[in-house]
C-alpha cells in the first residue's frame, strides 16, 4: 500500500503511489490518493484524540509537565523550559503501549 522502492541510478522514488524519476522522463502517477486520504483521516482523527486527552489531564490535575526532573529557569527576560522527566515518563508509556500493540499484531 505505501511501499517505498528507491533506485540507486536513477534516483527513482515511489511513495504513495506517486512516481518521480529524476533523470529520466517523468514516470506515470498511478492514482492512489485515496490511500493517502484516509491516511490523513486516521491521522488527524488520532490528533483530535490526542488534544481530548490533554485537555482532560489538564483539568484533572496530573502533574505532567511539573515533574521533579524538568528543568525550569525563569531569568529577567528569559524563560527555559525543558520538560525532561515528561519527556522520559511518555517515551516509556509510549514504548510500552506499542509493545503491546505489536504483540497483539503477530
């Protein structure tokens, strides 16, 4: 459905569907946008869910974002803000999540 094929010479590219052939004529565009279409619903559907996700931790008080490992620096002028602890509890949820997905998957 979406697979890639590459040549070395000829700097050939097929990706969702589309061709482009650098040095040589342009090759034929086989028509498969819908595929990326509902590749762009699943997508912006998995966004909206997200967003509804982070407004409810937002409004229940979860203390992403305020760990003891983020660093936060106020200045004068300046405000850094770098959510370290966040980041590292999400990549392991995350990390965890899809290795349970692909488990699933076999």
């Amino acid at each position: 459905m979406f697979g890639v094929r590459r040549s070395v010479f000829g700097i050939r590219y097929s990706v969702f569907g589309l061709r482009l052939c650098v040095f040589g004529f342009a090759e034929d565009y086989t028509g498969e946008v819908s595929d990326l279409g509902k590749l762009l619903i699943v997508v912006g559907g998995l966004v909206v869910v997200a967003g509804l996700v982070l407004i409810l931790l937002g409004k229940t008080n979860v203390p992403l974002g305020r760990l003891p490992g983020d660093i936060y620096y106020r200045g004068k002028n300046t405000t850094f803000y770098f959510p370290l602890a966040t980041s590292i509890l999400l990549s392991i949820a995350l990390s965890l999540v899809l290795y349970v997905v692909s488990r699933f998957r076999r």
